[in-house]
C-alpha cells in the first residue's frame, strides 16, 4: 500500500478532548502499567495533547527529563499553561511522521499514532530513537467500524457536506491502524526481546447516546471542524447526531464499547 502523506491537523479543542478525562486515561494507565520505570532516563511522549498524562507518566517512569511531543497550537498551549514548570518536563511542537529522536529510554505514544500513516516506517523511527534496553509503547484505537466512526464518513458523503469538503472526504485513520498481530510481527523483526501487545475493549457507561456525539467531536470530528465554516460543522454535527440516535437507539445511559490496541515492547 502507499503511503498517504497527511498533514497533521488544527482544530483540536483541549476542553472537549478533557470532557472525558477519566474515561480516556483507562488505556492510558494500562500502557503506563507495562511499562518499568527509567530512573534518570530520557522519555518521549508523541502526541502528548494537553500534557495531563504526559507529568504522571513521567512522574511514574522517575525519568530525568521528558519531551512531550504535538503538533496542535492549541494542545501544546494547554500543557504549557497548566505543566510549564514541571521539573524536567518539556513541551516542542513536531510531527509524528517526521519526528526522529536518539538515545531514549521510552517512546511512548498514548492514542495519538493512528492520526499518521505508515505504520512500519514509523514503528522503525521510533525503534532507531532509542538507546541500548529502550522502551516502545503505544496504544491505538481500532474501534473504526463502529456506527460512531462509519457515519461521521457517511454524512461526510452527504450533500452539501461532500461539496464543502471539495469532494475529498478526510482520511478513514482506520486504514493506518493495523492488526495486533501485525504489529506484534512488527515489533519482532524490528529486534523487541520482550513484547506484549494485546487488543482490549473499554466499556464506558455514558450518560446517554448523545453523550457519543460530544465524545467524538473531542477526537474524530477534529478534521471536520478544521475543513468546514462554523455554520456547516453545525449541521453536520446535527446530522450525524440524528444519524446516530437512528442506528443506536436513544438510550439512558449508552454502554460505549470501544476497542484499542496495546503495545509494548523493549530492545537491546
Ligand atoms: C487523542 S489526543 C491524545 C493526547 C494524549 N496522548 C492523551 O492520551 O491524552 C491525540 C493528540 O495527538 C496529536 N496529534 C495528531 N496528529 C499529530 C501529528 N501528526 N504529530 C504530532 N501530534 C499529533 C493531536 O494534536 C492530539 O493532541
């Protein structure tokens, strides 16, 4: 497959993102589980978002310094207003698909790798960043087919949404997820000693359906918002919400099952 050259994207809003900070660092704190802690060492976070999770994991990892690593204005303003002065810690603005890094101890990447794509050179990037007994960890969603994601692309196709968007509807990042087998193969030939990667479901108990629409508009409508005036991102986001009502059912409260991959895995 070729790869698809994206250009990362704006539009990220801190506090609809944090709406469901609880539910959203679950993944979080089972990636920050595996992996052990790096005393004195050199961490990065890519795609550190508000840098919230960016302080614990290195508080947790009692690293020396830690870069977290994005490339939304917005994102990186949250976490230097609210983390600025955490010893150690630091914030830079940077791609993930071009970013290169040497002689660290941990790159860890929490939900923020599916935004990218070519998953094998990047696995390969962020395997050549590290030093000798180094850590890789990333967790990605892989909840694509869910009636969540399939309508957002399908009211995407819809007039006058496919015209605004001039006939080029923003990239399924399901495509750029693989399967955890793939990435376990990945992690194999790349040199891992020691891996573990496994595909979980988190079941969030929302508080009614509708409650999906505003946890989407935190993360999967993002490029939606960024291409389209406030007025059509308005109607859109109405029609996906009648859309999703139909499909799920109106319910109080909705059991959101979501799906994500878990990696990790340490060289030598
Ligand atoms: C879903 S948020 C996750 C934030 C954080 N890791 C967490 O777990 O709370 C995804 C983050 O990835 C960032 N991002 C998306 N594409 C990126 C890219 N190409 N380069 C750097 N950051 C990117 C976004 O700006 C956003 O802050």
């Amino acid at each position: 497959m070729v790869p698809v050259t994206v250009t990362p994207i704006e539009g990220w809003n801190p506090d609809q993102y944090e709406r469901f900070a609880a539910e959203r660092r679950q993944p979080f704190d089972d990636l920050r589980a595996l992996c052990a802690p790096v005393p004195g060492g050199k961490v990065v976070d890519l795609g550190c978002g508000t840098g919230n999770l960016t302080v614990e994991l290195h508080q947790d990892m009692q690293a020396a310094t830690t870069v977290g690593v994005d490339s939304s204005e917005a994102m990186l303003e949250r976490a230097q207003a609210d983390h600025g002065d955490e010893p150690g810690v630091s914030f830079v603005c940077g791609d993930i698909a071009t970013w290169l890094g040497e002689g660290l101890d941990l790159v860890f990447a929490n939900a923020s790798l599916h935004w990218v794509d070519d998953h094998l050179n990047l696995l390969a990037r962020m395997r050549t960043a590290l030093g000798t007994g180094g850590q890789l960890a990333f967790q990605v969603p892989a909840n694509f087919r869910h009636p969540s994601h399939v309508l957002a692309r399908q009211v995407a196709n819809e007039a006058p949404f496919f015209e605004a968007l001039d006939e080029d509807v923003p990239q399924d990042r399901g495509r750029f997820v693989l399967s955890p087998e793939i990435y376990a193969d990945l992690l194999y030939e790349l040199g891992a000693r020691k891996q573990v990667v496994r595909m979980e479901v988190y079941g969030h108990e929302l508080s009614s359906t509708a409650d999906v629409v505003e946890w989407v508009m935190g993360t999967l409508l993002t490029p939606y918002r960024t291409r389209l005036s406030p007025e059509l991102f308005g109607a859109f986001v109405e029609r996906y919400r009648e859309l999703l009502l139909e499909e799920l059912g109106d319910r109080e409260p909705y059991f959101y099952g979501f799906r994500r991959i878990l990696c990790w895995a340490r060289f030598n």
